[in-house]
C-alpha cells in the first residue's frame, strides 16, 4: 500500500528528527532492551545523512510510483487490461521488500526487526 508507505516515512523522518542530538561526526547512542535495540539519540550528521539517503528518496520514489501508476490505470482501456496492470503495478510496489528479503541474510534482517526509535 503507497499510502501506507508514505506514512511510514514520514514518522519515520520525524522520529529521526525529534531523536536527542549528541556527539559529532556520524555517532549514535543506543542501549540493548529486551526486545533488541533502541536508538536514544544520534549526531546531527547521522540525522542529515539518514533524511538524504534514506527518507526522502524513499518518501520521492514512493509518491513518484503512486502517481505514476495511478496515471497508468486511469489511462487503461479495457477492464481485463486494468486487472493486469493493477497486478504489474502490485508487484513493483512490492519489488522492494522481496529483494530485500531476499538478498539479505536472515541475521541482518532479525536484527533490523528488533532495532527500534526511541518514542518521544
């Protein structure tokens, strides 16, 4: 869902954002709870490098994809033609999460899943 994405994003930068600034160059302060990983607060490098090359591409490409594939189905002729674009359009949305899934390794993706943003 794009929409979802899109939403995902956004707390995500804003969490990033509202994280204590401490330390220099591109450091980060977390501690080990039971669930796995919390993050407490992070340099101002680290805010500005994770907003530039995480969040807002993420947030362009999926308001781009959103946009664009709603173009496409409303310029679809027929309504066999929009089932299968909806489908094409289905799996590129997903395109990203199964690559990931797939080309990380099972360690890397448990502990992403147990990393979390201090709640603020």
């Amino acid at each position: 869902n794009n929409f979802g994405e899109l939403k995902l994003s956004f707390l995500q930068g804003y969490r990033i954002l509202r994280l204590p600034t401490a330390g220099n160059g591109l450091s980060a302060s977390a501690e080990a709870t039971e669930e796995g990983v919390q993050i407490n607060s992070v340099s101002m490098g680290m805010k500005v490098l994770t907003m530039v090359c995480v969040t807002i591409p993420r947030i362009l490409v999926t308001a781009i994809l959103l946009w664009l594939g709603c173009r496409w189905l409303t310029a679809t002729q027929s309504f066999a033609d929009v089932i299968l674009n909806a489908l094409a359009l289905g799996f590129l949305v997903d395109l990203n999460s199964l690559l990931y899934r797939t080309v990380m390794p099972r360690r890397d993706l448990v502990d992403a899943q147990k990393t979390c943003v201090a709640k603020n």
